[in-house]
C-alpha cells in the first residue's frame, strides 16, 4: 500500500498479489508479529464487555439493555473511523496516524477509568475504537501480501476468541474498568514500527497538496452511522441510510476523485471483496451470538462447557484461517474464492440443517475460518483494484465494510434467539 506516489519497493515474494498492496517502506522492513500486535488487540478490546454487562451497568447505574450503547458505540466508531483513518494515512503519512492513533488510545482508557456515567463512558470507547481504527489500517497498510495479512486477521481471530473470557477474568480479579483497556497493550508496538517504517517513508504523502473532500467524509461517516443504528432504530434509520447514501452517489458523480473515489466503486474485483467481506462477517457475528444460546436449548452442557467449547473452535478456526491465507498463492485466487465462499456457506447451513448438536461448534470453527482468512485474502484483492497512492482510501472503505458487518450480525443474532 502506497504512503506517496509510486516508488520502486521490496515486495514479499511468498504472496500471489505479489507488489498488490506495495508500500513506499517495503513490507519486509516491519515483521509480521509487529504488526499483529499493533492491530490485534483491538479485537479484545471490542468483545471483552460481553461477560461482564451487568457489572458495567450497576458501576455506571443503567439497565444491563442500556449499556449494551457501550458496545454500539464501539463498533460505530471502528466503523465511521477506518475511512477516515484511512484518509489521514493517505494525505499525512504513517507517523502522525500512528501518533494520532495512540492519543486517542490513551484518552478514551484514561477517560474509561474515571468515567461515573454512561455518557462519558460511551465516549471513551468511541475514542478507543477511532484509535484502533487507525492502528488497524495502519497495520493493513504495511502487510503487502495475503500472508502477511493473514497473520493479522488471524490475531483478530485469536483475540476476539479469547477477548469476552479475558474481560471476564481481568473485572474478576480487579475491575471492568482495567478489562477495557487491554487494547492499549497495541501502543508497546507503534515504537517499533515508527523506528523500522518512518525513515523510509517519503517526506511528501500523495493527496496532500489535493484540497480534502469534506463533504463527501461527512456524508460517508452520516451513512455508515446510520447503518450502525439500524438494529436498534429500524424505520428511521433505513430511511436515514438511503437518503444518505442517495447523496454520496450525487456528490460521488460531482466529485469522482473525492474522499469516495467513483472509479473505485466501480471496479469489480473491489466491489466483489468489500461485499464478501461484509457477508462473511455478518454471518461469523450472527453465529457467534446464537451458537451458545442453540447450544443451551438442544443440550445440557452447562455455561462454562459452551463457553470453552466454543473457544476451542474459535481458536483452531483462527489458525487454519491463517494457513489458508499462507497458502493463497499456491492455490490461486479461483480456488481461494471457491474455498472461502463454500465454507462461508456451510457455516449457516450447518447451524439450520444439523441434527446432532455438538457440530454448532463446527459451525462457529467455519464462520471464523470463513470471515478470518476471507478478510485477509480479501483485503490484497480489494487493494489490488486501487492505483498505489489509492491505497489507504481502499483499505478504510474495505474495512468499512467489514465493521457493519459486525454491527448487523449481532442484531440478526438477537432476532434469531427471540424467534
């Protein structure tokens, strides 16, 4: 992925997108475990409340239904804050993202652990999520190729596994307070990075000197927030997203070089990876959700063997999520997008169609391997279809596209369940 206009670059050999998301600091200058553990840990962070709603709700005096805005707020922000994390990676460069990025890491933990309401609770994790929306992208940015990539994700995988039972324990043995700021173990790896990638990035940053597209970002992040909202608001929000997204498309067609660039929407294989990104996650988050609750009713298997059950399958799914993202340039991109969307659809038929209830927890395995290793591969596919200095901006929309997917999933989950 480009910080600056086309430059000549080391690409990682091992990759089928081969110079797909080619950087002006080589992706081989910054090792894949730095990288892992700059993005990862944000994925704990986002499911480390779902154990511990109640105590979070009895500290801050609101109804447990009432602070699930804790959680929504979150993924709002991961959502609107990836373009927008994107944009600045584009126009001003690695360091002042990755230093941006931090700050708002450390305020919203600050502010978490001081926070006596909800409001300004609700704050600090929106500042959190904007902050690991940029070490995110930042992360996806430097990785260059679909191993490398699936080192990521698969750390995504790993830690969104473990993140509800880590919180549980951190609130356990301390306070839920200190369970929400296990995403800022990320900031131990922004020195490293800066020190390998920043004296290789160009002092000039592609679209600096280009006037930014204020309206078509304020229009974006008015559309993705109503998309967010709408589980929780149906009607409204429908109506709010359409008459949104009615308006970018006018202001896409009047600027088409803007903050949404037209040419990218209408490329394919763009359009084709962002849009399974989006399914495969809802699908992973709707399952995650309903496999314990269709666990508990067509079996006796207490709380605590669901939960470590499904963790299992969460794991294993994580790792050959990466093994197949290592594997992608061996097998080709057709047979790649044959595997993933054949066990993307097993997922959900599996948890409708089984008649033996241990398999959901081959459900939970699938969906995980599906959404982990599709992000991956994906992601350098979705990339590939934007010029170099392009780069972030297809990044931001991609993951955008993930992040609602993860908004809806546990919405459908919940109509699921109440069904």
């Amino acid at each position: 992925m480009s910080l600056s206009p086309p430059t000549r670059v080391r690409t990682d050999p091992s990759a089928h997108a081969g110079t797909a998301a080619q950087t002006a600091v080589a992706p081989a200058v910054v090792p894949a475990a730095w990288l892992a553990l700059l993005a990862a840990p944000i994925a704990a962070t986002a499911n480390s409340p779902v154990l511990i709603l109640p105590d979070m709700a009895g500290s801050l005096g609101v109804p447990t239904a009432t602070a699930t805005w804790l959680v929504t707020v979150f993924a709002w922000a991961m959502a609107v804050g990836t373009p927008l994390m994107a944009g600045l990676l584009r126009r001003r460069g690695l360091g002042p993202t990755l230093r941006l990025s931090a700050a708002l890491i450390t305020a919203g933990t600050a502010v978490l652990a001081i926070a006596p309401w909800l409001p300004l609770a609700m704050a600090g994790r929106a500042a959190q999520a904007l902050g690991g929306a940029g070490l995110v992208t930042a992360a996806m940015s430097l990785a260059g190729s679909v191993r490398r990539m699936g080192v990521i994700t698969a750390g995504f995988g790993v830690l969104g596994a473990v993140g509800p039972l880590l919180g549980s324990s951190i609130a356990g043995a301390t306070s839920w307070r200190v369970s929400l700021a296990v995403g800022a173990v990320a900031l131990l790896a922004i020195p490293a990075i800066l020190r390998r990638a920043e004296p290789h990035a160009p002092r000039e940053n592609a679209g600096r000197h280009t006037p930014f597209d204020g309206r078509g970002a304020g229009l974006l992040v008015l559309m993705a927030t109503a998309l967010v909202l709408i589980p929780r608001y149906p009607l409204p929000a429908a109506a709010a997203s359409l008459a949104a997204a009615v308006l970018l498309a006018l202001h896409v067609r009047a600027r088409p070089e803007g903050f949404v660039p037209a040419s990218l929407l209408r490329t394919k294989a763009f359009a084709l990876s962002a849009l399974l990104a989006c399914t495969f996650a809802t699908s992973y988050f709707t399952l995650l959700f309903s496999v314990p609750q269709l666990l508990r009713e067509r079996t006796d298997w207490s709380t605590s063997m669901i939960g470590t059950g499904q963790l299992v399958a969460l794991l294993v799914g994580s790792l050959l999520s990466m093994v197949l993202a290592a594997s992608a340039s061996r097998l080709g991109r057709p047979k790649v997008l044959a595997i993933l969307l054949t066990v993307g659809a097993l997922a959900p038929l599996t948890a409708v169609l089984t008649p033996w209830a241990p398999l959901l927890l081959l459900v939970a395995l699938l969906a995980v391997l599906a959404t982990s290793a599709g992000q991956a591969i994906l992601a350098v596919y979705a990339t590939q279809a934007a010029p170099p200095a392009g780069r972030p901006t297809a990044i931001g929309l991609f993951s955008l596209c993930y992040q609602l997917g993860g908004a809806f999933g546990p919405a459908l989950a919940a109509l699921i369940v109440l069904s």
